[in-house]
C-alpha cells in the first residue's frame, strides 16, 4: 500500500485493492448450494500477532468492499466509508486491522444474480438463490477463516449493515468481541418494506428487465435508477431536504408552463438514480432489498429477548433522531431487549437533521462515539 | 333524488348524477384558451332562498364530483367524502347546499389531458395546457355563477382541496365566508415534491406512456399503479401500517425461498394501484402532482403576511401529527400568517396515528370540528 500526493489525502489509507477469495463451495440458508463462490474484499491496516484488532465492516444496500481509500490515483471519490476508516480515524488503521467484504447477492466483486452460473455459462438472474443476512454472515464467516482470525475486535455497520453485525454477534458469540450497530432494526417496518417494494415494482415494471434476464442486452436502467430515486427519499429528512433544496428551481428562468421545469431536488434525485445504473445490477437490487424485508429477529427467535439471549459481545446502538427509515425506537428496542438479558449496551440517539444517511456523513458526534467505544473494547481485550 | 333500501343507508343522500357545465371557453393561467371547456359537478341539498346556505367541497389529487351518496344503487361505494356529507352529517345537507366539481385537468367528465381536444379530434395528452390550482378555482368560479351562488357560505377541502380552499379565500374574498383548510400547506416541502416526482417518473417510465399518446392502445397502466402505490404509503403513518399489516404475510405457508412471498402491505399497496388504473388517467396525474409542486404562496404573493393580507372569511384550519406528507408545522405557517393580518382563525392539531388519510376517514373528531365551525358560520352569516 503505497501513498500518492494530490488526490489521496494524508488520513487515507491511500491505494488499495480489492482481493477476492473463493471457496469451493456454499450452501444458502435456503438449502441451495453454489460452487464456486468468490467474495470480493479489502482490508486496511495490519493484524497484529495476536490478532485480536481485527474489525469487520458491514455494508448497506448499495455498499461494496472497497470502503476506504483508492483503486486509482485518478480516482474522484475514495471507498464509501473513507470519512471514518483511516489513520487517525475512529476506524483507526493505526491501531485496527479493518476488513470489509461485498455481501454475498452483491454485484461489486462477489458472486451474484449477475455472475456467471457455471452450470449454464450464463448469469444467474432469477436463478440465483435466495439471500439472507445469515448468509452474507456466513459468506464472511469463511474470509475470516482464511484470514486467520478466530475472534473480531468489533463489527460494524449501518443501516443492513448494523443487521449483519448484530447477526454476527447472535449466530458466532465466540467470534465476537463487540458490535457497532448504527440507525438499524430487528425487522424493518411494514413502511420499509412498502419502501423497498415500490423500488423493485419500479426495477420490475421496466421491459427492459425482462424477468432478470437482461445481461445480454440494455438493463432495466430507468427502473433502476427509479427505485435508487425512491430510495434516496427514505435516506434524507424532510428538514434536510428542506435545507438542501427548499423549493428552488434548477433553472430559475424556464416558464412554468412547461413540463420541462424542475424543481433542484428532482435534478438531485434524477442525478443519483443516473449515477447508480452504472455501478450496481438491478437483480442485486431485487435480492438485497429482500433479504433486508425478511431480516426478523423476534420471527427467527421467538422473541427478541431470545434473540439475545445467547450474546456474549458489547453493544454500541447508534441511532439518529431524524431517520424515518430506522426510526430510533427500533434501536431502542433492540437495546432493551439487549439490556433486559443483562448485557452490555452503550446507547445514543444522536440529535440530527440529517436522516438515515447520517451514518456515511462526517458528523463528529458519530464519529467520536465509535472511537471511544473501540478505544475502550481495545483496552478491554488487551488486558485479557 | 330518490331513496332506496339496501346499500344506501338513512343518512346518505341517496341517488346522485353527475352534471356538466359546458363553459364556451377558458382561459388558463398560462395563456392558453380552451374552447369549449366542461367542469362535471354534482349537487347535494337545496339552495336556500337567500342563497347564503352553498358550500364548495374541493377535492384532493384522486377525488372527482361524486362526493356523496350513490349513482346507482348497486353501487358497492357512495361517493369519496361520503362520511362527511349527508342529512345530519358535518355537511348537513339538511342544512347547506353542497357542490363538489371535478378539477380542470382530471379525468372524472371535467375536461383534461384525456378529453378530445376539437382542433385535432384526438385526445389533447401533453398538448394539454399546464394546469393550477388557480385554474381549478376559476373553473369552480364559473359554476357558482352558473348556479347564481354569489357567495360561499363555507369552501372546504383536504391535501389539494385545501390549496384550493385557501386559494379562494385569497382571490375571490368577497365570494368566501369561510374556509375549511385541512391536511393542507402553503407550498408543498422538498420531499412532497421528491415524491410526486417519484411517481410521475413511475408513470413516464412506462413505455405504454408514449409521450402522453397512449389513448388509442393499452394505456401505463403499470406505471400509474406504482405512482398510486408511492402515494398510497405517503398517505399512511409508519405507525397506522404497522397496526393495519404489521410484517404479517398475505400467504403464511409460502417458503421465503422465492420471490413470490408476500407481505400484506405489498398485497395491499398492489390493491390500491391495480384498482386506481381503472379509474384514473395517468396524464391526469402528471398534470395534476404538478399543479400542487408549484402552488407557493409565498412565492407567488412575496410572503406568507402578504398572501394573506386581503383575505375577509374566517378559516378553520385543521393538521393531523401522524401527517408527514403534509406536516403540522405547514398548516401552523398558516394559522401564524392569518392571524398576523388580524384574520379569525380556529385551529387545531388533530391527535391521530391514521396520517394525511384521516381526512377521509370516519374520524369523530374532525366531524365534531367541521360540524361546529360551520353551525358558527351560518348562525353569524344569517344574522347578516
């Protein structure tokens, strides 16, 4: 890993590549088997000799590996979580060795409904198996394997990712020291899923989707970057989109008679959903969003006292006043579930007029928050 | 208007038709004229002598004329706003005299993208003038001439038909007693406009749209049930989905291992877009989100204090907290500039996990509300 001046900044982890790891093969919650099945990764920083500085980072929805530094040194943006993974950052690559893999059912490395099905030569498509969070859990639980790594520091994640971190830590107890679960929820509201149905419907109704069966020709690219448009709705607050927008014109001089007129959030959206076809296959889209709908603690266990009952991890619960995706009560449900079986939860509602994407924004209190928290799991561990 | 025993109960103003009023022309804000125009209507009640007994009823985005009571008695549903309007109902049409019009630009017999435009003898489609809420009130303008009403004893409406409502009051004060403003804003937020935007793509999307020429071949209706769906969740609170579906599925035995699986506010959503195809014109909704992106009366009169500065009726204003599609805070906006300019102002934040729906919900205390405010009314007027 090598720095470069100009573009990557003194906090990156500078340039990095994604790795992949294949295994023979995997069997999905649904009793489905696929061989081979590669899981795309990065990592930042180093394992120390004892290994115990080893975090997880858990994607959202349209997350992928690379969640710090640069593929390139032309490369505009760095990885999508660079604001918080980083020398000196909460994520300190200083001190922790991060890892982060693209969810099994992605479309950023790891296999898919867009890979190739080696049984037919063709991509999977609607053929491709169902997808849990269990099984982006379990995909991660053999990178860890072939990392070498018998128990994380902390795992990580927002949003779908803060349901893969607190899965990690109900499913492998002993493989986990501590979970940091940020504006997430034991089951999504029957608003979110209302939310997300409405994106597939949009990906769906598009003929160029053609029941999933798209890769030799044009995708289902509008509805694609239709349910995106959806989904960024859900991800801001009215306060925020208000601050951002309010009601002003993209070109204030059009007359209003015409159709052609556009409000700046609507260029905002139109300009997001666009950006999104490029990198992220619609069939991954109609996959994620599911298993996200199904994710249902209380459903799997009873109980979400059940659910956590087995927990040996420290809990840090994030979750932000404005986020109507995940609203804060669902945070706080899973920490009292947590606290009523006797376990260790830090927890904060951080004041905010951001929304659910507060998570992936530079916001201090969110920052500070996990640093601490590691700091002290490190500390904590250290000492064992 | 007749009674019959079965489906139309006692309080239900029984067989109702639809009329139209063929206006020679109309002269839309744009500058456009159109030349003959029709405005559908229906009627409920009888006209007192001093004529000082008519109300004005304005619908919202997906209302038509048919306000109340039934046009045939096999009818499984009266009209839209049948709770509310009936002999001893809030709109007492043992009382007042009712009128409700289909808005210019819907689809329900008023002239609009899906009527004949006589130049071309096809369908106007996208060749339809844009429309606002200010062209629904001059069309509505032109009944209440036609019917020799010179002033409304009350103008009332929810969502859009509260923009009208308030409109009236601004632009025509010496016809407007009263105003019943409910569930409505002065200008739609960032986020309403990123969710009609949403569902006019939905419907633009569709390649059955073909540019707004679909009149003659099978219609979007694939896209103008999903902008129904969109809206339909925006309707809802989070907390009304979850007591009326919760995460409970359509079909409990189907495996998870499909996409078949359902839940039952996906089922419900379908329902809701499946049923509106029917009945409403996809140019129709284009036309019409847009006119409620661009009503801002801050905008078009300099400020809130301004709009409302010539304003004579005294106004009822009514909000829902679960209403997150127009929140609270928009109809306080209101209140706060009213009574500012000095003007007589009841409001009052109706305590509801039902959100923006409740207005057209079987709600006691928003008839309570409307009930007494319009008692007032017609007591001070017809002191007079």
């Amino acid at each position: 890993m090598e720095k470069t001046p100009g573009v990557i900044n003194e906090r990156s982890v500078g340039l990095v590549n994604t790795r992949h790891l294949i295994f023979e093969k995997f069997t999905f919650r649904s009793g489905r088997t696929l061989s081979p099945v590669t899981l795309a990764y990065e990592t930042y920083g180093t394992l120390n000799r004892r290994k115990n500085n080893a975090i997880l980072i858990a994607h959202a929805l349209s997350g992928s590996a690379h969640a710090a530094g640069y593929h390139s040194p032309h490369d505009a943006h760095p990885g999508w979580w660079d604001i918080y993974i980083g020398p000196g950052k909460p994520f300190d690559t200083g001190q922790y060795f991060i890892i982060c893999a693209n969810v099994i059912g992605g479309c950023s490395g790891s296999t898919g409904p867009s890979s190739i099905n080696p049984e037919t030569g063709k991509p999977f498509g609607l053929d491709f198996p169902m997808v849990t969070i269990q099984d982006m859990v379990n995909a991660q639980m053999h990178l860890l394997s072939h990392l070498g790594i018998e128990k994380l520091l902390s795992i990580a994640g927002g949003s779908m990712g803060g349901m893969q971190a607190i899965k990690w830590a109900i499913v492998y107890p002993e493989m986990v020291n501590s979970v940091i679960a940020i504006a997430t929820s034991a089951s999504l509201s029957a608003q979110g899923i209302a939310l997300n149905e409405v994106g597939r419907q949009a990906i769906m109704n598009d003929p160029n989707w053609n029941h999933g069966d798209y890769y030799d020709s044009k995708g289902p690219d509008a509805g694609l970057s239709l349910a995106r448009m959806i989904g960024h709705i859900t991800y801001l607050s009215d306060r925020h989109m208000h601050e951002k927008f309010g009601r002003r014109f993209q070109k204030e001089d059009l007359p209003l008679s015409t159709f052609k007129n556009e409000f700046m959030v609507e260029s905002y959206l139109h300009h997001q959903g666009n950006k999104f076809v490029d990198r992220f296959d619609a069939n991954s889209y109609l996959y994620i969003t599911k298993a996200i709908d199904y994710f249902d603690l209380k459903k799997d266990y009873g109980s979400m006292h059940e659910a956590f009952a087995n927990v040996t991890a420290n809990f840090l619960v994030i979750s932000f006043t404005s986020d109507w995706l995940y609203p804060s009560f669902q945070s706080k449900e899973i920490v009292q579930a947590l606290r009523a079986n006797g376990k260790n939860v830090m927890y904060t509602d951080i004041e905010t007029d951001m929304g659910h994407d507060t998570f992936l924004l530079d916001y201090e209190p969110l920052k500070k928050n996990i640093s601490n928290f590691l700091k002290r799991e490190f500390e904590r561990i250290s000492k064992e």
